[in-house]
C-alpha cells in the first residue's frame, strides 16, 4: 500500500483513476487544482506523485518544478493526453515517468509501483564521483576539480547514468530506456545533441577528455 498524490482536473478520469488506485490497496488524495497539489505535496508525505500537464492555472510541469524548487523528491508520473516526442521530452526533464492517455490500468499500476519501489533517498548514495568529476545528487550539482559545471536538467540525468556506470560502454538504447523513458527510438539526434552539449561543458578548460564515443557501440565515461 503506498499513499499516492493525484492531480486531474477531468471529474471522470479523476474518479476513475482514483477507483483503479483504490483497488489496488493504495491510498489516493484526488485534487483538481495545482495549487491544492502544491500545497498537499509540500505539507504531507507521498510515495507517488500523478500529475496531469494540462490543468487549469498551475499546470502539473509547473506544480512539480515547484515542489521539485522545494525539496519534494518523491517520483513523479505525468500521467496526460501531450503525447507528441517534444512533450514527452520536456515532461521527462522533470519527471521519473511519463504515460499518455489514452492508457491501460494494468501500466498505470505497473508504472506506479515501480516508482514506489525506488529505495529512499536515505538508503541511496548522495554523490557520485569518476576522476576529478562529482555530482552531488541532493543538491543536483555538478564540479570538475571543484570548478562548477552548470547542466540543464536532462544534461545532468545523462551524467549521472554515465557516471553510474563509469569504465562501462552505455549504448543508445540503455540511454534512451534509462535517461529518457523511451522505449522505441524516436529517430531524431536527441541523445547526440544532449550528448554534445554535456561534454562540451564537461571538457571546456581541461586536457582530458572524460566521456568518449565509442563508434558502433555507444559511450563510456573513463574516471
């Protein structure tokens, strides 16, 4: 049983979706506007947050970089009918998930439950480290040789996976299942723009090299 924050502006799918939750065992506070989200989130404790981008007045992109601007990590889902690859990409620069509607019940409680299984941040390592590059992860900063390196949200997950797995050839798919929640390639150059970008503000000043491509297979981030 988790306790589980919902914000759908929609009275049907807001009622149907908090039956589905129900049924499952969990615990759901239903609210229709962001600012209740808001002040819910930041005055109780949930295990999963499902928010809705398009609701009236504070939409759920701009009640979760609140929270998010708070403190508030609990993981967070959009669960909305934006489903183009553009919003799916700006929703995940923020956000643990993403599922559009229309959806199946059985993937929003798979879904869910995944997120609830994320260990608490207590339990979890605080900083990564590879050579002379760390990321503080509750801050979400990064330094190279204690020079600050200013990354864009996305710029800092991908990092971080290729810090997680440092010396280790990350290849395309594991990049875009595990950085962005795609489980299909969208055919675009979004991984290599994004790659492009990070390393450029990771190398800028320094001799060495970290992340290198590795052609044919993918990237890897040599400590």
């Amino acid at each position: 049983m988790m306790k589980l924050l919902l914000l759908e502006d929609d009275t049907e799918t807001r009622e149907h979706v908090s039956r589905l939750l129900r049924g499952a065992g969990h615990v759901v506070d239903p609210c229709a506007d962001g600012q209740d989200a808001i002040l819910l989130g930041t005055t109780d404790t949930y295990a999963v947050l499902i928010l809705d981008r398009m609701v009236p007045g504070i939409d759920g992109l701009g009640v979760l970089k609140a929270l998010r601007g708070a403190g508030i990590r609990t993981p967070a889902l959009f669960l909305t009918a934006m489903d183009s690859v553009d919003d799916r990409v700006e929703g995940l620069e923020t956000a643990d998930d993403y599922l559009t509607k229309p959806f199946a019940g059985s993937e929003l409680l798979a879904r869910v439950a995944a997120l609830g299984r994320r260990p608490p941040m207590a339990d979890v390592a605080t900083r990564l480290t590879a050579g002379d590059l760390e990321a503080d992860l509750l801050r979400r900063s990064v330094t190279r040789a204690n020079v600050p390196i200013d990354l864009q949200q996305q710029e800092y997950k991908l990092l971080e996976y290729l810090m997680r797995h440092a010396g280790e050839i990350v290849t395309r798919t594991m990049l875009l299942e595990n950085v962005w929640s795609f489980h299909f390639d969208p055919g675009t150059n979004l991984i290599e723009s994004h790659m492009s970008r990070l390393r450029a503000k990771v190398h800028r000043g320094f001799d060495r090299d970290l992340i290198h491509t590795i052609r044919g297979a993918g990237y890897r981030l040599d400590a």
